[in-house]
C-alpha cells in the first residue's frame, strides 16, 4: 500500500500514456448490443496486493488472501454448470517490488478467460495465487473493459457483462481507476462493476472503490468477515444455496386419551339455533 518515491514519476508517464489510449479504446466498444435475456458473464478482479497478506480481523487471524481465496472457492463449487465467469488477478507476479519498476504497475494478469462452466479452471489456477505486489486497479480495469470484455467468443458477445472487483484497498499506482468507470459509463459501454471492499480500514480507499461502482451503477460493498464476503460473492456470482424446508401436513385429530378413574364430566347441552322464518307468495309458502 506505500508507494515509494522514486515511482512517482516514471507511474505518471504510464498514466498520462494510459488516459490518452482509454478513450479511444473504450469508445469502440459501443457498437456491442446487449441481449439482456442472456445469462450475464462476470470477469472477477482479484486483489493479491501485499496488503491481502495482513490478517483480516487481528492479529493471530488468517490472511486475507487466505479468506478470500477459500471463500471464492467455496462460492465457484456452487456455481451452475453453465455459469459464465472468468478470473484476472493482480499484484500476484513474483517481481521484486522495489527493483522491477516497468512491471510494477502493469502487475495483472488474465488469468482464465472469460467462458462457459470453467469454474474448475478457476479452483485450479487460484490455488497458486500469492500476494506480492502493488495495486494497479486502474490497469486491471482498463485491460479489462479494453481486452478481456472486448474480445469475448461470439455466443458471448452480446451477454450482460459485469466486473467483480475484490479489492482491500485503493489505487497505489498515481492513477484514477474510477476516472476508468466514469469513461466507460460516459462512452456508454454496457458493462456494470460492482466492488467489494475487503478488509478495508481507510475512509480514502472506500470513497474511491465506491466511486468505481456508482460510476456504472454497480453496487459497493464492505466485507469485514468471511461469512459477510460469501454472501456477497454468493448473491452476485449467482451460486446455488441450499435451503432446507419441511412440508408440514394437517394433523389428524387423534384419539381422546382415558380419563383418570373417579373423574367427574359435566355435559353441556347447547340449545338448537332456530332458523329464520323466510315469507314467500301465499301459494308457496313454507316454513323452514
């Protein structure tokens, strides 16, 4: 999450480089009509920054990354056979930090392409996933709605697409990612970004993860504990949940148990409800 010095400069130019290219990109995705009774896909963003090293509620508990990758895990074995998703990951390479500086902020990786039942794929690469380095949010998401959304199979290509950011932090790159969605929304590029910010506890990181979601109306979302991240993963990855429930049947009147020998009953006769007298013409008059 610290940015050191001597990257100022040299992260700028690839800012400056990246904001001059995002318009153009961007903008030749307009075209792309969306079929909005087509399952949606959805890309997942996975922060494996440094930071997702540090324990998630104290001292002694586990990572981060730790939770995150068994929760995402759990959430993908109970994803329908035909969902559509696919897995980019970023600050995972093993570069070193303070020595590879052209890589730094270019550290994201498509991991498993977007695609059809490929959650398995997905287990299998995110096992390997360590974190390592910085946190290039603004990258990931303009190599996300540029390439990994943009060049999608055909049967893909007009589906609902949405981005799921998982992020425990902000930006350390001297970029603007949500400037990235504000672009997208403006050039009116159908795709919705929805945020979960993880183990988050800087208000300057969750006004900026926030401003990436509202940008395209997606959803932000603080997670503090396992169970609060599964259920969002759950809910916006579309996973199965299993839910008990029993058929309760009317119950047959049963039997009137004996009563104790020497009980004493005392019946209560209920006068007959006389009914109302109905008059009717002469020649049919009845009485009820």
């Amino acid at each position: 999450m610290i940015k050191p010095p001597f990257l100022m400069g040299f992260l700028s130019l690839i800012t400056l480089a990246l904001l001059l290219l995002t318009g153009v990109s961007l903008a030749q995705q307009q075209s792309v009509a969306v079929d909005s009774t087509q399952p949606p896909i959805t890309l997942i963003i996975l922060d494996a920054s440094y930071s997702m090293s540090e324990p998630l509620g104290g001292r002694d508990d586990e990572s981060k990354m730790v939770v995150a990758k068994r929760t995402v895990l759990d959430v993908l074995k109970r994803l329908p056979p035909n969902a559509r998703i696919g897995l980019r990951v970023y600050g995972h390479r093993n570069d070193p930090f303070f020595t590879s500086r052209n890589k730094v902020c270019t550290n994201s990786e498509l991991v498993v392409p977007v695609g059809v039942g490929n959650q398995y794929l997905i287990a299998s690469k995110l096992v390997d996933v360590q974190p390592r380095g910085a946190t290039p949010i603004h990258y990931s998401l303009l190599q996300a709605l540029q390439s990994d959304l943009a060049h999608l199979p055909s049967e893909l290509q007009n589906a609902p697409k949405e981005v799921l950011l998982i992020s425990d932090g902000m930006e350390t790159c001297d970029a603007d990612p949500c400037g990235v969605a504000v672009e997208a929304q403006r050039l009116g590029i159908p795709v919705k970004i929805n945020v979960v910010g993880f183990g988050v506890n800087d208000t300057d990181a969750e006004r900026q993860l926030n401003c990436i979601a509202k940008a395209t109306f997606g959803e932000f979302i603080t997670a503090t504990t396992e169970a609060r991240l599964a259920d969002v993963l759950t809910r916006h990855m579309r996973a199965q949940t299993q839910v008990e429930g029993k058929i309760l049947l009317p119950s047959r009147p049963s039997a009137k148990a004996p009563l104790p020998a020497g009980t004493v009953t005392h019946k209560t006769t209920v006068p007959p409800k006389k009914l109302p007298i109905k008059r009717v013409p002469k020649e049919q008059e009845y009485r009820l």
